[in-house]
C-alpha cells in the first residue's frame, strides 16, 4: 500500500502510517507492506520508519539540481467532476484580472464575474494538445514573452492576490 502526501498536506504523516498499520494488522493484512512518498526528506526516514513505513521514496530533497515540484490529479471522468478528497472537482477555468492581477479559479463553462475593482477577468488556459497533437500556437518563447510582459506590467503595482 502507498501513502503519497505532499508536504504541504501532510498533517502528522506518522500518525496515519500508525492508523494504516493498526487497521491492516486489526484486518488480518500483516503482510501488507507499507509505501510512503511526498515532498520527503531525509530527516523525515527515521520518524516515518519508525512510524510503520516499511519503504520511503525520498526524491526531489535529493536531487542534485533545483527542481519545481507539481502534481496532477484526476477531477474530471467522461465529464463526471470526480476527485479524491481533499481536491476541488470539475475541469476549471483560471482567470486574472486585466487589471488588478487578482487570480480567480472557477468552474469551466460559469458565467465570468466583473473583479470587484472593476476589472475585466480573462482566461489564462490554453489547450496545448487535442489527441496528442500539438494544437496552438504557444511555443515557450512566446509563454515567456508574455510572463515578462505581465511581470513588468506588475511593477510598481500591488502585489497580485489570489482569491
Ligand atoms: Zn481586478
């Protein structure tokens, strides 16, 4: 069995190693074996090793150069929201106001609301791939053209917020 919580989420990983492990033991599971990953450390071995994990994938904490850590999660099958908890279903639509920069996440397909300081929300989603195809225009040169844009349009500006 594998337990995979991010760092940020992960509240007192030992404990619930512990509560899987009593409840397999309590089940008749003994033999299940117990895999933990996340965002792990190497400080983190011993308390979660000593917790019940009986192997830990200790990655991005080591790995030589600098990483961006992200995840992925299923919300969304054959048009059902569907999610694990903890996750906001539904495919989404991210937008940011044109002028404020405040960012706001909401179902795909809602109706877009006015940002209260009066500016306009735009959608930030591009689809990349239809079918494996490559289906725009976007190249990377292109994205970071417009990140420096924003970026120095952002200057002197409040920092955006998110809602
Ligand atoms: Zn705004």
């Amino acid at each position: 069995m594998r337990l995979d919580t991010p760092s940020s989420r992960r509240g007192n990983f030992a404990n619930s190693i512990r509560e899987v492990r009593w409840e397999l033991d309590l089940r008749g599971f003994k033999d299940v074996k117990i895999m933990v990953s996340g965002g792990l450390t190497p400080q983190d071995i011993v308390v979660l090793r000593n917790a019940g994990a009986d192997s830990l994938g200790v990655g991005t904490s080591i790995a030589s150069g600098k990483t961006v850590d992200f995840s992925m999660d299923i919300v969304e099958i054959a048009g059902k929201p569907l999610t694990k908890k903890g996750k906001f279903s539904s495919r989404k639509d991210v937008l940011r106001c044109n002028k404020c920069h405040s960012v706001l996440v909401i179902p795909d397909g809602s109706s877009i609301p006015q940002c209260e300081c009066g500016g306009r929300y735009e959608s930030l989603m591009i689809q990349y791939l239809r079918s494996g195809t490559v289906s725009t225009e976007e190249t990377p040169a292109k994205a970071r053209d417009r990140a420096m844009a924003w970026i120095h349009s952002s200057i002197n500006k409040d920092e955006p917020g998110v809602k």
